[in-house]
C-alpha cells in the first residue's frame, strides 16, 4: 500500500470569531488526486493556504508529505506547488526574470527556468514584463512556477481559471497526474466545474460553510452531487 | 473557561484606596513645603509616580508580547494591550501634571531642557499609535502578532530614547527633584507611599479591564452556543482590543 | 537540484533509477543557503527598482524640493551649524519614509511574501535583503542630496569634513535600514499603509536624529566647528545594533499567518 500524502484530521481554522474550516478530515493516498468542491466561501482556499504551510491550523492534526504543520512545516517546504488565486509573480518582472528568482528560492538550476518556459510555451514572450502578459498567459507563467522544483504534491486553487483547453492540455505534463508511477505526484485540486474536476479525480471533497458535505471515490461520485452543493 | 478571573480584585481595590487615603494624607498633612516651589512642588507626588509606573507599564506591555509570541495564546496579548493601554491613559494624566508643574515653576506649559519629560513625550507619542496600528489590521491573529511585535520594538525604545534626550540636554536645571536619594525623609516617605498607590491603581484598573474582557468573552461565547453556534453571524464590528475567541479549547494545535 | 529534471518528458518506465528518485523527492528539501536567498531576494529588488524606478529618484527629488522649500520657508541662502545639520538630517528621514514606504508593496500585493513562505529558504533572509536593499537605496540617495545639500544651502564647504559626515551618515543609514524594514513591514499589512509607516517611524527615529544632527553640526562648521563628539556616534552605534537585533528577531512574525 502506498503512504499517504496528505492526512488530515479535524481540521479547524477560523478567522477571529468567523469559522473558516472546522472538522475537515482527508486522506490522500501519494499519487491521487483529490478534487476539492464548494460554493464561493467555503473554505477551499483557507484548506489550500493550511495545506500549503501558509496558514497555521487552529486545531486538528495536519500532515503533508510525512511533515507534522504547523510544527514541522520546514520539512515540506520547497516539495510544494501552489497556485492560488493570485499568481505569485512580480508584475514589472519577465517571466524568464520571475521564474529565474523563483528557481533561486527553490534550489532550482536556471536550465529548469528554460525548460518550463518552453514547456508552457512561453517561450517567445519571455522577455516581455508580466504586467503586458494576458492573463491566460500569466497563468501560464504561474504554472511554470509552481512546476519549477518539480514538486511531489500539487496544491491548485482553480489552475484552469483563463486557460484555453489547448493550454490545459498543453500544460498536463508539468500539473497533470504523473506519468512515471516512480515519481507519483499528489494533487489537491480546487475546481467549480463538476464534469471537468470528476474527470481528473480519484476521490471528491465538498466543502459547504467550512464543513465536509461530501466526501466520496470519484468513480462512485455523480455531477449531480456536486452540483447540490451550490444549492 | 476563566472562573478565577475576577479572584483577588476586591483586596487589591481595597488596598489601592487604603493606599492612595495613606498617601493622599500624607502629602497634605505630613510632607513638608518646599522651600522653592511651595504648596505647587506637591504635584510632584503625583506626577512623578504616574510618570515611573506608565513607562513600567510600557515595558511590562513588551515582556507579556514577548510572551505572546513565544507561547501563542491570545491571553498575553490581551495583558500586554491592557497594560499598554492603561499606561497611555497613565501617560496623558503625566503629560497634563507635567505641564501644570512647567508653568507653575518656570512659567511656561511646556520646557524643552527637562529632559526626562522630553523623552516621556516621544516615547508617548510613540505609543499613541499602539491603538490605530491594531485598528488598522482586520484578521485578530495578525493583528495580535504586529501589536506584540510593535510593544516589544517601543519597549526597547523606552530605554534607548532617555539615553539618547538625556545626552542631548545641557543641565541647564539643578535636577533637586530628580531622584528620591537626596531628598529630605519625609518627602521621600511620602513619595515612597505615593508611587505604591498609583502604582497598586495602575494593577487594579488593569485587572479590572482584564475581567471585564474575559466575562465579555464568556458572555458571547455562551450566547453563540445558545443561538445554535454556526447560526449566528459573527460580530463584525472591527476593533482595536484584542478578542478572546473562547470557544478554542486547543488553540495553536497543542505545541509547547 | 538536478532530480527535477525530466519532469516534462513522457513516461520514463520503472527503471531502478526511479526509485532513487522517489526516495530524493520524498526526503526533505535542503535548505537554500541564507546568503544565496539573500542574493537573490536583493537582485529582484534591483530589478523591480530599475524598471519602475520608484523609490531612489523619487527620494532623490524630494530631497532636492524640499532643500528649496527649506531656502524660502527659512528665509535664508546659507545654513551652518545646528541648523544645517538639522535641515539635513530632517530632509533625509522624511526621504527615507518614502523608501520605506514602498519597500514592501510589491510583495504584499503581487504575492512575494507568500512565494517565499513557500521555499526552503531561512525567513531572516527577507529582513536581511530587504535591510540591506533599503540600505543601499539610502547611500546611493545620499550621494544626490548631500552634493546638492553643499551646493544649494550649506554655507561652509564640505571639503576636509567630508569622510566624518561619510561616518555619521552611514551610522544613521544602519539604524534607518533597520526600522525602515521593520515598520514597513509591519505597515504594508494594514489598512492605511501609507499613514501608519510614517506615524510608527517618526518617533523611532527621534534618536537617530539627536545623535546624527548633534554630530554633523561640529562638521557644518557655526559656533563650535570640529570632530563630532563621541557620545552621539556611541548612541547612533548603540542604536543600530539594538534595533538591528530587534528587526531581526521580530521580522518572521510579521511573515507567516
């Protein structure tokens, strides 16, 4: 049996008197993708933040890559691809520059910046500033960021948001499901499209008001379910 | 969750009135006139103890943040900003005695060459924007960790800054009220006693202010838990106090 | 970390090679050295400085306005002494909250600050680069505003007093770059950022101000010319390494959430 990536157990963080999250418990097995679901508020990108080390957990036990957080959150650092709402990247910065900075926080050679570049096809643009970048381009440079150090585990907070499907597709070897089973790679995807997400997952979270609502294999899992939670 | 809260308050308010009645008496009635000043010098029994207790309060505000940030629970926080808070309130009556005692002894409401009210003004003008700094931040967390880290940089700065003013002053006066070393015994008695009570008034009002928020906090948590908890939507008022979610049993996930 | 390569390329098949890779990718990440994050942290704020060009001429010009609004609102065409001394060390802490000011404003709204949370890099990284770049900032500026503050209104030439003035402005610069991180840390996550900096900042500065005006006064030539005395450069020196330590100390609680 493989070990488990990420092993959540009531999960708690609230934000002075406002519950953000509260007995959230998950169970990834390393390798499998988790496709987190909810209405706007509900809690995905505070479990996203949590899971990512950048927010501490108020109460429950957390634990990501085998690191205890918030106690041990040093030792996942650095093995986690995050992509949140806002794209990590300095505006006045090219790509090539950002990801360059990037690479040197994370360890990571500059041939890796080239290779993501290409591989995200951004290539030609790579000297322009972020700023005159479309935001599906950005997106892509965002992409690229998280993908740098080659990450074991994938933290995306809707990672499709302004990509054309050629882009998605394009973009499958750096965020997709791994396709060397000797390099499983970990995903906990935060998605609003239902058909989409279910097709990329191997189980379902739905989160309502900061609680679990739904929590199933993806296979046993119909578009239905998921569409009650926005009810 | 804090049944002790309000324990040891009534001694402490009784001892602080016995203290201040003691002190009071003995300014009137038993210290003597200074030669110099004559009956104004006797503000100097307020103003002085208030000036020495709100600049400890400032720096006994740093150590309990220092303490927050160590251990993570919220309750330092909340006595390092009732003991910030109590010694700014502390720091106005200064201020104002101060001034009173500037005019009546050199005829001006404020005196550049005293250096120890000079520096009292920065370091108070420093604290002033204790409170706007925590108003200013939305999420209680962060905004308890920034005002920690503000009261433990200003209470650093207390020190530094009277070194730095102290320097910069020339002597121009005979600094007789400086210290209680050279003054005459009764005057020392009654100043001894005077900065006891100020500072026993200083302790109370600061636990008073203490139990009043945590028996606030137990009311809302207890009112929250009647209207069904999650129900009801939290209070959304924005504030400058530090709040005490008291519903967190494990708050901070159980490390040392 | 050259494991990471190959991540683009199609399946690579279960070769022995594989789990050896697996084993790196599940092993802790070294951290990167803290003098590397420094440098990397230190050349993005060059970067980003170059192309927008915000903080270092905007000081530079406010400082050169302000010497001319100092000519008139004085009434005078030469300062020596006290009042120079004065006159220049007020014109640069004022520039110098302009620096501050937009010290952090890049990372809290594009996302820097969590980038960095996010990689096995040293936190204290941050405040050091950040330190130093607002360190450099501060020379270069000096390098406009004192030429131009011996130009335009000092009366004595700066000639023979220059390197103790180098001294006592880079004792000063310390101690600003400290507070400087520190403060605009703390006030680019509030709501009225540009307010609460200045406010926090001004009277933490009270000191430097005494211990840089009482020292660069005797250099300005005035009532009592000659060496600034050895208190002030003791207390500004005293300053910086209190606040040094202190900014150090503090800066990673500011960081995380």
């Amino acid at each position: 049996m493989r070990s488990c990536a990420v092993e959540v157990e009531g999960l708690a963080r609230h934000f002075g008197e406002r519950e953000a999250l509260d007995g959230v418990s998950i169970s990834l097995a390393e390798g499998a993708t988790l496709v987190v679901f909810g209405p706007n508020g509900a809690g995905k990108t505070t479990l996203l933040r949590v899971l990512a080390g950048l927010l501490r957990p108020h109460a429950g036990e957390v634990r990501v890559l085998g690191a205890d957080l918030p106690q041990h959150a040093h030792a996942m650092r650095g093995r986690v691809g995050f992509i949140g709402h806002e794209p990590l990247l300095y505006r006045e910065l090219t790509p090539r520059e950002n990801l360059r900075f990037h690479a040197r926080l994370q360890g990571v050679g500059d041939d890796r910046v080239e290779e993501v570049l290409g591989a995200v096809g951004i290539e030609g643009r790579a000297a322009e500033p972020l700023r005159s970048l479309s935001r599906g381009m950005v997106q892509r440079v965002a992409v690229a960021r998280a993908a740098l150090a080659d990450p074991p585990l994938l933290l995306l907070d809707e990672p499709y948001a302004n990509l054309d499907p050629a882009a998605v597709e394009l973009l499958q070897p750096l965020i997709g499901r791994s396709a060397d089973p000797a390099r499983p790679r970990t995903r906990v995807i935060c998605s609003h499209d239902p058909a989409g997400g279910l097709a990329e997952a191997d189980a379902v979270l739905g989160l309502r008001a900061g609680r679990v609502a739904l929590s199933s294999p993806a296979a046993s899992t119909g578009a239905e379910e998921i569409t009650e939670l926005y009810r | 969750m804090h049944p002790m809260y309000g324990k040891g308050l009534r001694v402490l308010s009784i001892a602080t009135v016995a203290t201040m009645s003691v002190g009071l008496a003995l300014v009137f009635f038993y210290a003597p006139l200074e030669e110099e000043q004559g009956f104004l010098q006797k503000i100097f029994y307020v103003h002085v103890p208030l000036a020495i207790v709100s600049l400890a309060g400032f720096i006994v505000g740093g150590l309990f943040a220092i303490a927050h940030l160590r251990t993570r629970d919220q309750r330092w926080d909340m006595r390092s900003y009732v003991a910030i808070h109590m010694s700014l309130i502390f720091g106005v009556g200064t201020l104002i005695t101060g001034s009173i005692w500037a005019k009546g002894s050199w005829g001006h409401w404020w005196v550049w060459d005293e250096p120890t009210l000079v520096s009292y003004l920065i370091v108070f003008l420093l604290y002033v924007t204790y409170q706007p700094l925590r108003f200013a931040i939305e999420d209680p967390e962060r905004q308890a960790r920034y005002a920690s880290v503000f009261a433990i940089t200003a209470g650093a700065f207390v020190p530094l800054n009277f070194i730095a003013v102290r320097l910069s002053t020339a002597y121009v006066h005979p600094r007789v009220l400086g210290s209680t070393s050279n003054l005459p015994g009764p005057m020392a008695l009654t100043f001894l006693v005077c900065l006891a009570a100020i500072a026993l008034l200083y302790t109370t009002l600061c636990k008073y202010e203490l139990t009043a928020k945590h028996a606030r906090a137990q009311v809302r948590a207890l009112r929250r838990q009647l209207s069904g908890e999650r129900e009801r939507a939290p209070e959304r008022t924005r504030t400058a106090a530090p709040r005490l979610t008291a519903p967190h049993p494990s708050v901070g996930g159980g490390h040392s | 970390m050259s494991a990471s390569a190959g991540a683009t390329g199609t399946a690579a098949g279960a070769t022995p090679r594989g789990t050896e890779l697996q084993r790196a990718a599940n092993a802790p990440r070294p951290q990167v050295p803290v003098l590397r994050t420094v440098g990397a942290l230190m050349r993005k704020e060059l970067l980003v400085e170059l192309r927008t060009l915000e903080s270092v001429p905007a000081m530079s010009l406010f400082s050169l306005t302000t010497f001319v609004v100092f000519h008139f609102a004085l009434n005078r065409n030469v300062v020596e002494g006290d009042l120079a001394a004065g006159i220049l060390w007020v014109t640069l802490l004022f520039a110098a909250l302009l620096g501050m000011n937009r010290l952090f404003v890049a990372d809290a709204d594009q996302g820097g600050f969590d980038a960095f949370l996010l990689a096995p890099v040293d936190r204290s990284a941050m405040m050091l680069a950040k330190a130093l770049t607002l360190l450099a900032y501060l020379v270069v500026f000096e390098l406009v505003a004192v030429p131009a503050f011996g130009l335009l209104l000092l009366g004595p030439s700066l000639g023979h007093a220059l390197p103790d003035l180098i001294g006592v402005l880079l004792l000063g610069d310390v101690g600003v770059a400290a507070i400087g991180t520190l403060v605009g840390a703390i006030a680019v996550r509030t709501r009225a950022r540009d307010l609460l900096g200045p406010l926090l900042a001004l009277p933490l500065f009270v000191p430097l101000v005494i211990g840089g005006a009482r020292a660069s006064s005797p250099l300005f030539g005035g009532g009592h010319a000659g060496a600034p005395a050895a208190r002030w450069l003791l207390t500004m020196g005293l300053y910086d390494l209190v606040f040094g330590l202190i900014a150090y100390a503090l800066f990673e609680f500011l960081l995380e959430d």
